[in-house]
C-alpha cells in the first residue's frame, strides 16, 4: 500500500471527500499532516466523513466546505471563499464526479449533467484556484479520470448529448476530458513557465458507492439491469483503500511528473498497485486539447487571462 509521504504544512482541497476514494483521500492526506478541505456537495455528509477520520485519525486538520461541481455559482462562491482566505493552496485533487445516470439530466447551468459535474465544474475550480495555487512553492492539481476514457471521444457537435443520449459514452466523454484537461494544463504551466505540476489518475474498478448513485439518479433505486451488473462479478475489483493509490501518487508523489497518467498496474489496469497508465490516443491530441480547452472557458465563463489579470 502506498505511503503518503510527510505533508506537514501542505494546505489541501479534496472534492468529493464525504465519500469513496475522496475520502479515503483526504483521511491519509490529513494523517500525514496535511490541512484538508473537505469540499462536498452535502454538508452534514462532508462532516459525518469528517467525524469518521477523526476517530481513527484525532489530530487530523480538517474543514468541510459546500461546494456542486453541477452549479458554476457554487464554484465560484467556493473558490471566492479561498480566495478571501488568502492562503496558498499546495494541492488541488479533483475527484468528485458522478456516473451513467439512466437518463440525461441537466446541471444547474443547462448541461449535460456528467460533462458538467465532471469535467466543466472541475475546470472552472481549477481555473479559479490558480492564484491560489501560483501562490505555494510547488503546486499541484491531480485531476480523476477513469479507465472509461479509452472508449471516449469528445463529440464537439454535440457535448451536451442532446440528439441522443447514451449514459456511458457521455460518461466516457467526460472522464476522457479530464483526462484532456490534466495534460493540457501541464502543457499551459510549461509554456508560461509555472511551478504547477498536474497530473491525472485513474482508479481501475475500484468498489465505491459510485457505481450505484449515479445510475439510481431520478429513481427510487438502480434499474434491474443496473442491479444484475452489480451482482456480476466479471472481473477483478479491489477496495477503496488500493483503489485510491493511483489519486494520491499523482497529487503527493515526489517522482511524479507534469501531464503522467497513473493507474492500478493488474488486468487490465483494474487493480493492483500504481503504475503509469496507458493514455489513449485520442487524449494525446494537442489540437483536440487546445478546442477542448477553449470550449470550456467559453462555456463556463471562466478563463486563465481573466483570472490571473
């Protein structure tokens, strides 16, 4: 199992800590001496995580904060609050997202709802923070993929799925577009010269709550297709714990570097200890990055000049 190397003095934001690999993310962060922000949708889930790390962990440093990655004004109103704090942000982990929901749903911005909650909101926070992260010594910014990336392509014609919509290529859209996004913000901090390392990780098949919240969205509980998938044991899984090893090698690694993909290195890069992952082709398009970047900062009204001005 991964060790998390000293984080004494590191101030870290973690999405999606009330739960899975967030979580288990921000408990070793915290146990290694980082300040954590607990950045979470739900409130009263963000401190019930919380309580649960500090039994095992009493001096653990940290502090849960609202913020829907599905909601660009709670984006920005979450990134103010840094801002207004003034404290230089070491690492950014983007890990919150939501998967397949059985029928297309809409964030609170018009958007398909897995390109917004996974990839948009993400962006926006990203782009936010920079201030905040240009701040530290050696920033980083480690963004969650998924091994679904390799089944995607971006559809520029229709990002928001709203000719057809199909659960899992737009999930797979979205996840390849964090991918995208981790390596052209790598690319970004090359070319201006910043000390910014980002990084992308995948968690292999990784047993979360995630696999059954996002397909129970808008209904009582998972489909019955959903629910046999679930049962079916088709391939190897693994628990949370190693599954959040490639997430914390990519934001906390001292052998990481800039634009790496890490992921489990066992069948198929579904489980067992870190490695650096296969990125796929369509990720490794420098023009489709650079469209795919623009996009967002038109679609979100969220860009580096704006920001850093």
């Amino acid at each position: 199992m991964y060790e998390v190397p000293d984080q004494s003095g590191k101030y870290v934001v973690v999405t999606g800590a009330n739960s899975g690999t967030g979580k288990e993310a921000a408990r070793r962060l915290a146990a290694a001496g980082a300040r954590v922000v607990m950045a979470v949708r739900t409130p009263a889930k963000g401190e019930a995580a919380r309580a649960e790390i500090l039994a095992r962990h009493p001096g653990a440093l940290l502090d849960v904060r609202r913020v829907d990655l599905a909601d660009l004004s709670s984006v920005q109103a979450f990134a103010d609050e840094l801002l207004a704090d003034g404290v230089p942000l070491d690492v950014l982990v983007n890990n919150a997202g939501v998967m397949i929901p059985p029928e297309r749903m809409l964030t609170a911005d018009g958007f398909e709802l897995q390109f917004g909650t996974n990839f948009l909101g993400p962006f926006a926070l990203t782009v936010r923070l920079l201030p905040l992260l240009l701040a530290a010594p050696a920033p980083r910014v480690a963004t969650m993929s998924s091994g679904m990336a390799n089944f995607g392509r971006i559809q520029f014609d229709d990002l928001q799925w709203e000719r057809r919509y199909r659960r899992f290529r737009a999930y797979s859209q979205s996840k390849l577009a964090d991918l995208i996004m981790g390596r052209r913000l790598a690319a970004i901090a090359a070319e201006r010269g910043w000390p910014l390392l980002s990084t992308i990780a995948h968690p292999g098949i990784t047993r979360t709550n995630l696999q059954t919240a996002g397909p129970s969205l808008g209904r009582d509980r998972p489909s019955a297709v959903d629910r046999l998938m679930a049962r079916l044991d088709l391939t190897p899984t693994q628990d949370v714990e190693q599954g959040t090893e490639p997430l914390l090698v990519a934001a906390v690694s001292p052998d990481a570097v800039p634009g790496a993909y890490y992921g489990p290195s066992r069948w198929l890069e579904s489980v067992g200890p870190t490695k650096l992952a296969r990125i796929p082709r369509r990720a490794l398009d420098d023009d489709v990055a650079a469209r795919l970047w623009t996009t967002a900062e038109e679609l979100t009204g969220v860009s580096l000049p704006a920001v850093l001005a």
